[in-house]
C-alpha cells in the first residue's frame, strides 16, 4: 500500500498523457522505491538490528508461516500481536496499527523480517547430515567412473562443478541440470549427467580472470521483449518530465469522463480503471530494475551435496545411492534415504534384476501362446458365458477369451455374448456357423445366464383397420412364438417352421 499510494498517482499521469505505466525504467524504478515510506523506514534502522532482522529469518526454517506474534516473540519485542484470527491482520490499515503497537523502531524490525522471510520462501536448503552427504560423494565418484575415492581426503572440489551444484536460471525460472523425475518407464536406469540449454562462459578481464561459470543459452522470449519495449518507450517519452493535467487526473480517477457525441458516458464497471492499477501497480512493485535476457547474468548456483534444496516450489536433492539428480517426490525413498529409484545395478556392482516374464495370450481353441505379444491380429473378446479357467473365479462383466489368427471368426465376438462357448466351439471345429436368435431372444438368454430379470419391451400395435390381415394386430400385440429352439439360441433340428 506505500508503494501503491505514489504510483497510483504516477499511473494517472501516465494515462493522462496517453501512456500506460505497466512498467517502470530503471530511473522510475529507483525513485519509486525510494519514495516508499516502507523503505524508508526499514532503512532507517542501524545496520546492525537490520542484519540482526535478517540473521533471524534465515536461520528460523519456518520464517514464511510465523504469526506477528510468534515473529516478536523470536525478535525480543512485546505488546505486539495480529487482530486476525489466524494471527495475521484484516487490512493495511490494521496491519499498520499492530506493527506499530510497540513503536516505529519494531515496526522497522518486523518489516525486515519479513522482507528476508519472503527471499527465504523463495530458495529454502535443508541440510540432510553427514551420513547421507558421505554416501552421495561416494556415489557421485563412481558415477564419473573415478577410483581415487578416498574416504578422508576426497572432496566436494575434486569434481565437476555442474555435477555438484544446482544451476537454475532466473530469468526463464528453469533448472538447467539433467535431473530425473517420477515419470518414464518403470525399469529404464536414469544415467544422464550434465547440464541443458547452458553455455560456458570465461571470464577474460577483472579479479576473476581465468575462471569460468555456467550461463543460460535460452532464446529471449516474447515477454522480455515486451518489457523491454516498454521501457523504451518509458526512457523515451520522458513522462516524469511533462506537464500536469489536473483536470486530466481527476477526470481519470473519479470516472466522470465526458462521452463523445453520440455515445453514452462510461463508468467505473465498463473502464475497468481500479483493476488496471491493481495490476499495474502488482507488476511494477515486483519487477527487477531491468530487465535482462537469459544468458547476461550467471545462473544461480547452489551447492547440493547433502542438501535438498527448494526453488520455485520443487525440491531438488542426489540420489545417495547412484549420485543422480533427481525432483524429491514422497516415493522416492529406499530405507531412511531418498533414491531416485532409476539407479544402474551394474554401476552399483549388483546383478541386473530379470524382469518378470509376460504372461502371453493363449488362444481358446488350440490352446497356442502367443508369448510375444508382437502381433496384433490377435483378438480377445469378452465372453460373459465362460466358465473355464480363469474366467471361473471372475464375475461375468470381467471375462474375456482370446483367440489365434488361425481360429478367429468374424462372428465370434457377438456370439459370446448370447451362446455357451462349448457350442462356439463345436462350430469352429466343424467350421460353421451358428444362428442367433433375434434381438428379444439374445437380450433374454443372456439375461437369464446373469441372473436378473430382462426388461420387456413394450411393442406398439399396428393400425390396421379393415385393410389389415385377418389376425394380424393379435399376433402383434401378444408373444411371439417362434419355432422351438435348441441351448444357446440356435435353431433346433433342420426342418422348416410355418
């Protein structure tokens, strides 16, 4: 709010002068933030209680959550404490009110608190012991194929750099180094190592000539394009320097515009003013001075060995077992340290695990296996009727057959579902063909074998009148009775019915 309170007067101007202040140069940027009262006071303290403030943020791991009350307990200060019932305040203004409650010199305490509460958010490194980051060296030397591991003298410093550190961009916010995750397929060895879309830079002139640090190689994207657009013209339209409209600004902020003949006047609801300058405002408060494209700086870099480090909302630690890199999901764990759960057995020393075989498909007639499973012109249908193997201890909605090219059918798979596969059977032995019965007959055979009452269908008579045949709506408008028919719904015998 002490930042919105000048720029909301700025952005009006802006808008006045047919400019929208959605981002500010470098210039704007430094007065703008040494104009808010908030910065201000936090610089107003020595520096001393300033470093004390922040000491206290980053050595406390759960700095981001604390209460005002909890956080003036950790700093020494009383009579202060939130008016929310989650500890917190309603509003600025009460916000104001309780920080100040014990004096502007713990107010200006409790602001850089929180201050370096919120960059400690935004990278949190948990240490994991001395145990675990033994075992990640370990790993980490028999990954790159060295001998020389020593247990006494070997050091972080004795290997790659990209393979001990994190490196993360802060620009593009995107972790450069080759890191495995929870997806992929199950039995595949995770064995990269490295570091993508990165490029190495030397330094050639200063204090650290001859050293070298990873930079980002991504292409500029179409937001930093944007923003670098905007701060030209900001650079060279001079805003701050043009004349005041009064009369322009008020008219802006209370939204009594004049409306251009023909047209009807626009309000608060259809300009949307208030939520521009809450977005504006939000944009320029949490910009960097400039800004930069990826590569112009180097990539933050976080040493890792025996550490899970957060950023961005990701943890990110070594595998203890192979040396990996790996996202740290609840799962990747294999006793009391995290694995990555992709590691190499031949690597480790032990022997490969045999895969479980696959349980090949076997045809329902011959009884051929097809162990492979390479060929697709294999079927499996389902088949509620059968009762063999299987199909004995499942219900009936989940049984299914196979069957081999050289026994499939075309007719198979409606079959299965209203006859017994004994009698499917006996006709591919003969190579025949079965009868179904109709759609009433099917439904009601098949109703019947799962044990439940088929619904009847309601048939709708026929307006015959005198033109009709004799007999013709009776025999519509009761049962059908058809020729008598044999188990599983094919015609019985082979004489003719009337």
């Amino acid at each position: 709010m002490a930042f919105r309170s000048n720029f909301l007067v700025f952005w009006a101007h802006c808008m006045s002068n047919s400019v929208r202040a959605s981002r500010l140069d470098s210039v704007l940027h430094k007065a703008m933030h040494s104009m808010n009262a908030a910065t201000q006071l936090t610089c107003a303290l020595p520096t001393k209680e300033q470093l004390g403030s922040q000491r206290a943020a980053l050595q406390h791991p759960s700095a981001g959550i604390l209460t005002i009350e909890e956080v003036a307990m950790l700093l020494g200060i009383e009579g202060v404490k939130g008016t929310s019932s989650n500890g917190g305040s309603k509003c600025p203004q009460d916000a104001l009110r309780s920080l100040s409650a014990a004096g502007p010199e713990a107010a200006a305490r409790l602001l850089n608190f929180a201050r370096a509460a919120w960059v400690h958010e935004e990278l949190l490194i948990v240490e994991l012991g001395e145990v675990t980051k033994a075992m990640q060296l370990k790993a980490l030397f028999q990954r790159l194929g060295r001998c020389d591991y020593n247990v006494l003298k070997s050091a972080m410093e004795d290997l790659p750099i990209h393979a001990t550190h994190l490196h993360a961009c802060i620009e593009c916010k995107r972790v450069a180094n080759a890191f495995s995750t929870d997806g992929g397929k199950v039995g595949v060895t995770f064995n990269e190592l490295g570091v993508s879309s990165s490029m190495l830079c030397t330094e050639c002139t200063g204090g650290a000539e001859g050293q070298t640090h990873i930079r980002c190689a991504k292409r500029s994207s179409a937001a930093l394009r944007t923003a670098l657009s905007i701060e030209e013209q900001m650079i060279e339209k001079e805003i701050e320097s043009l004349p005041v409209e009064t009369d322009a600004v008020r008219e802006l902020l209370s939204g009594r515009r004049t409306a251009e003949p023909g047209t009807s006047a626009p309000n608060d609801s259809s300009s949307g003013i208030a939520a521009r300058i809450r977005r504006d405002a939000k944009n320029a408060l949490e910009q960097r001075a400039t800004a930069l494209a990826c590569g112009q700086q180097p990539m933050l870099r976080v040493p890792i060995l025996g550490r899970a480090i957060r950023v961005w909302n990701e943890w990110y630690a070594l595998c203890s077992l192979c040396g990996t890199m790996l996202r740290v999901m609840p799962h990747n764990r294999f006793g009391v340290e995290i694995c990555c759960l992709k590691c190499d057995a031949q690597m480790l020393g032990y022997s490969a695990t045999v895969p479980v075989a696959h349980k090949g498909a076997t045809c329902r007639y011959c009884g051929k296996s097809d162990e492979d499973r390479q060929s697709s012109r294999w079927k499996t249908v389902k088949a509620p009727l059968d009762v063999a193997g299987e199909n004995k201890q499942i219900p009936p909605p989940l049984r299914t057959v196979t069957y081999c090219p050289q026994h499939w059918r075309t007719w198979i798979t409606g079959a299965h579902r209203v006859l017994h596969t004994r009698v499917i059977l006996s006709h591919i032995a003969h190579n025949a063909k079965p009868v179904f019965t109709s759609m009433d007959g099917m439904r009601k055979q098949t109703a019947d074998e799962l044990g439940f009452e088929p619904q009847r269908k309601i048939r709708k008579r026929r307006r015959g009148g005198k033109n009709a045949p004799h007999g013709q709506e009776e025999a519509e408008s009761g049962d059908d009775e058809g020729p008598s028919r044999g188990e599983g719904g094919a015609v019985a015998g082979g004489g003719e019915s009337d």
